[in-house]
C-alpha cells in the first residue's frame, strides 16, 4: 500500500469517519486508492480492510448528529432538507448514478432517511402529553410487524416516482406515523428497552455469528441447509449480543452514569 492509503485505512478503523468512503474508491497493483462508481466491480475491494465491515453505516450517522443540532428543531428545515436530499438523489439517478452505493450509502442522499426520522420524533412531540389508548398501541404494533414481514410482496414497481418503489413509499410512510405511537406505547417498558440495546450488538456481531455457522449446524446435527444455517446464524447473533450487552455495555454503562453523577452532583439513569 502507499503511505497515504495506510494512513487513511489505520485513520477510519479507529475514528469511524471515512469507513463510508471505502465503498467509493478502488485500489490499484501500487496500492494507491481511485475513485470508483461502482467498487463492486473492482478486483480489489477496500472495504475488506475494515475491522467490522458492516461499520461503513456509522460516519453516516456520525455526520448526521454533527449537524441535527441546526437542522431538526424545525419542521420547515427538515421538510426542505429532506427535499434537497430526494432532488440530489434524482439528479444523480439521471446521471446513471442508480446503483450501491449510490442509492444506500452517499450521505447527501441517505440524510433524507434520518430526516424522516426527525419528522417522526415531531409527530411525537406534538401529542407526548396524552395517554396512547391500548387498542391503538395494538394496531400499532400490528401494523409496523404485518408491514415488515410482508415488505417483500408489497409492489416493486414504481407509479409515482422513480425514486422509490411504491412498497417503499408504503412502508416508509407507515414507519414515520406509527413509530411515535410505538414509542409513546412502549418508553417506559425495561423488556423494550432491553430489545432496543440488543439491536446495535446484534447489527455489529451478526458477520461473527454467520462466520462460525457451521460449526453450529454441526454440533446440532442438523441438515447442512439454507433453513438450519438461518436459525443458526439468528440464534448465535442474538446469544452474542446479550452477552455483549449484559457483561460489557450495561457495566460500562453503569459506571459511567456513576462517573458523571460523582463530577455533576446529578443522578443519571444508566
């Protein structure tokens, strides 16, 4: 490698920022680093150099509460930088720019997705005071379930944008209102929360469990399928993440409410 692609890769496996931009270069026989519309095309892919390869997401958020600060306090700002982020994204869809990682990756676009998770949390703040009927929260719940398992047979075809198929406009739209009535249901049950913190173990450990797959369908005696290495993969992710969570996050989390509070004088919840 050249010293600048070493430094960039040493760089982003440490601080996070620049994992993205991994999936938009290529490497060439030097080792020198080019840019790429498509890096799954190149023969040497640079994105296999990251520690945890899945971890490409995290400068996108990184980026994203370094600026929400200025820009979700206000409806009007969210729905006009939400605009900005579908124009950038026709643009460069008339520009041949239609595949991953254009569509998944770029931040100018997927700001959009984060957006409208703004304009959920606007939609909660505007009835926060009031008590969610039970039967609500249950056709809440149902609603965001029955569309997640049946997101594969919603419509792949596209009659109102090209930008998105109308399953996904359905699906996006149901997920902006019902997650602040899921929230305002669920915010104070511990079982919720406890599946909440699984979630971010589960989205860094799942490469782990899928690798040692094998030898799980092995010990269990089960068909070598792609059925047994599913729930194999499935099981072995979510046992790894409770133990994630309930060795090494909850107690770091624990001490570092007490480390606050002992500088502030403040309770904090861990």
């Amino acid at each position: 490698m050249q010293p600048i692609t070493k430094i960039y890769l040493a760089f982003s496996n440490i601080f996070l920022f620049g994992q993205d931009a991994t999936l938009f270069v290529g490497m060439d026989a030097d080792g020198a680093l080019y840019f790429t519309p498509n890096f799954r095309n190149e023969p040497h892919q640079v994105y296999h150099y990251l520690f945890v390869q899945q971890a490409w997401s995290l400068p996108l958020e990184l980026a994203f509460y370094l600026i929400a600060p200025f820009c979700v306090r206000r409806v009007p700002v969210v729905l006009a930088l939400l605009g900005a982020s579908l124009v950038a994204r026709a643009w460069l869809y008339q520009q041949g720019f239609s595949n991953d990682p254009w569509t998944y990756r770029f931040f100018p676009i997927e700001i959009g997705t984060f957006l409208l998770g703004s304009l959920s949390c606007h939609l909660y703040l505007a009835f926060e005071r009031r008590t969610v009927p039970t039967g609500v929260a249950a056709i809440a719940v149902a609603t965001v379930w029955l569309a997640t398992i049946l997101f594969q047979f919603l419509p792949q075809s596209s009659s109102v944008t090209s930008l998105f198929t109308d399953g996904e406009l359905m699906y996006y739209s149901i997920l902006v209102l019902m997650i602040p009535i899921l929230f305002k249901a669920t915010s104070r049950s511990r079982v919720d929360r406890f599946l909440g913190e699984l979630s971010f173990p589960i989205y860094l450990g799942h490469f782990i469990a899928k690798n040692q797959t094998g030898m799980l369908v092995g010990w269990l005696s089960l068909p070598d399928d792609p059925s047994s290495q599913a729930i194999c993969t499935a099981l072995m992710t979510i046992a790894l993440a409770v133990v994630v969570v309930v060795l090494i996050e909850s107690p770091l989390e624990r001490w570092r409410a007490r480390r606050i509070s002992r500088h502030s004088g403040v309770a904090v919840m861990a």
